[in-house]
C-alpha cells in the first residue's frame, strides 16, 4: 500500500532528474505508469546537483578554487542546460526584431555575441559571488552546514522561478520542441511538492525575515521577467526558463551574501 501511494512520486523525480541532469538512471517512460508531473521535482532536482557539486568543501582549499570547482560540477551534472538556454534567450530576444525572428534565433544552434558575453558575464559573477560567501563563512561544523544549506538553496530557489514563469505565461515556439513535454501547469498539490525544500533548506540558509525578504525580491524578478516575455515573445519557452533559472542563482547568492553581511 505504501509502495502504491508514494510510487507515483518516485516515478516523477526520476523522470525529472533523468530530464534535468546527467546522470545515468534507467527509466520506463511508458506512459501507463503513474507518475506526479515532473516538472513539480525541479527544485529537488538543485538538491541533488547543489549537494554532488559541493564535494570541494571537504578539502582545504581556496574560497576562489572550491567556487569554480562547485560551479564546473554543476554545470557538468546538468549538461550546461540552462546555461545554454541563457545564452539562446540572449542572442534571440536582443538580437531578434520580432516575435518570429527572436524564436527563430533561439533555435538557432550557432552562438552569437549576445550569448558569448551573457555566460561569461553569469559565470563570472557567480564565482566572485560564491568565492565572497565562501570566504565570510567561518570554518567550522556550523560553518559547513550553513555553507551546504546556501548552496543547496542558491538551486532549489533559482528553480523556482521557472516554475512561476511557467504557470503565470503561455508556452510558444516555433515547430517541434524538446521542452514541450516538460510544460504543465502546476497544481496545488504540485506547488507544494515544488515548494517544500525551499521552506525547510531556507530556514537553514536564512532567518525568517531574510528568507521572506528574498521570497519576495524572487517574486519581484519574476514579474518583471513576465512583463519582459510578453512584450519580446508574448510568453516563454525553454530558453527563457533557463535564463530566469541563471538569473535566479545570481539573486540568491547576492541575497544571501547581504543576509550573512
């Protein structure tokens, strides 16, 4: 009975690591197997990634090498997946003229200097950023379960802000898309599933003011984003869930270096 009620989780976390990640895992996609949406999972997936690309804490070194270590991981864990949809959302909604032109250039495999300066300007400052937390966060027990926490939640809130991208706009593209299967709305039970770890790992990472105050910027950007979609493309589409994805680890890491200061 148990294995009947939580099966249909387990099968929706495994079809959103396998989609979200790399990693090797076997998974039946018949689509007589039930399963929770996906796409709900996405913050537990910044969990898994947050908690395998944090493996340079253990050792020694450098604020500055653990950072870019942390950062290569990562993005190594996830193919560079959102990355490269901050880098398609750059080069399409700056360099199109109109609706058409912007997706047609998202789908546009070639990288153009939009793109080229976009990730080196997001990777670039999450490293100055997370070599800044790195190194104001004492070394000790505490220290390293903070440093854990932040890490894990930098993931779990930046993948929140798709979601809400997600549910508030309408999917567009043009012709057939990878990204299409993951779209859904979500519903309240789904909300929840999304929200909870970010709920329980914030009060970790924050204290209640700051997680709040951080909740509420987060949601800010998102309504800015939205307005922003909808006048360059009248919605979203994965490339544009990537990017708020980016943007969302560059706000979290800001904001939790202004909480610690």
């Amino acid at each position: 009975m148990k294995g009947m009620v939580l099966g249909p989780y387990w099968q929706g976390f495994k079809r959103s690591l396998v989609t979200y990640t790399r990693i090797p895992l076997k998974v039946d996609w018949s689509d007589d197997i039930k399963h929770i949406s996906p796409v709900c999972f996405l913050p537990w997936i910044g969990i898994v990634v947050a908690l395998i690309s944090a493996w340079p804490l253990w050792f020694d070194w450098s604020s500055s090498l653990q950072a870019i270590l942390m950062l290569l991981t990562a993005v190594l864990l996830t193919g560079g997946f959102h990355e490269d949809g901050l880098m398609d959302s750059c080069d399409g909604l700056i360099g199109g003229w109109d609706k058409e032109q912007r997706l047609s250039i998202m789908k546009d495999s070639r990288i153009g200097s939009y793109a080229a300066l976009s990730i080196w300007f997001s990777l670039s400052i999450k490293w100055l950023l997370l070599s800044e937390l790195l190194e104001v966060i004492p070394e000790s027990f505490l220290g390293l379960i903070y440093t854990l926490s932040a890490w894990c939640i930098v993931h779990v809130m930046a993948r929140i802000m798709p979601l809400m991208l997600m549910s508030t706009l309408d999917y567009v593209t043009l012709g057939k898309s990878k990204a299409s299967g993951m779209i859904a709305k979500l519903s309240p039970i789904h909300w929840t599933i999304a929200l909870a770890p970010c709920l329980v790992i914030g009060l970790l990472a924050f204290n209640i003011i700051a997680l709040i105050m951080t909740l509420l910027i987060a949601v800010g950007v998102v309504v800015l984003l939205r307005m922003y979609l909808r006048k360059k493309i009248e919605g979203f589409n994965g490339d544009t869930l990537g990017a708020s994805e980016q943007i969302g680890e560059v706000l979290v890491i800001v904001c939790l270096l202004a909480s610690y200061s």
